[in-house]
C-alpha cells in the first residue's frame, strides 16, 4: 500500500528548499535530504539539523535591513535636512 506524503527538503548545509509531496510504501523511509518536520513559519531560509531533528528559525522576517534608498529619495531626504 503507497501513501502520499508531505515532506520538505533541504539542501546539504540544511538550508530548506522546498515543500514536496512523496509517494511512500508501507514501511518506507523518508529519503535523505527530507523530513517531515515542518519549518518554523514565518521565517526565511530556516536551516534543519539532522542530529537534533530541528529546524532553526533562519533568518527573521521582522528584522529584515530595510532596502536601500533610491535616488530620488535620497535627493528629497537631503533637501529635507537642508530645510531644517
């Protein structure tokens, strides 16, 4: 009997890559590379550690840098500290 199976991969460093969907035996392993631990959510590049069986929170959305500034913001941001 086969079963459909949500797994999710990581990379060789336990970087997540992608979410999957597997089709197992009855009695089958998951196979390297996945697990069927799901990642923290919300959280960016969360990493797996085999040893453990858990996954680190990776890098947090929250406290992203903000993108840089564009010209035109950078011209209205100096013109702004000019004026005061």
């Amino acid at each position: 009997m086969s079963e459909l199976i949500k797994v999710f991969k990581y990379d060789d460093n336990g970087v997540f890559e992608r979410d999957d969907l597997i089709v197992l035996k009855k009695g089958e392993k998951v196979p390297d590379g996945y697990t069927l631990i799901e990642p923290p959510i919300p959280s960016i590049n969360p990493v797996f550690n085999v040893k453990t069986q858990k996954w680190s929170a990776g890098e947090d959305a929250s406290v992203m840098d903000p993108p840089p500034l564009s010209e035109i913001e950078k011209l209205t941001q100096d013109y702004a500290d000019l004026m005061l």
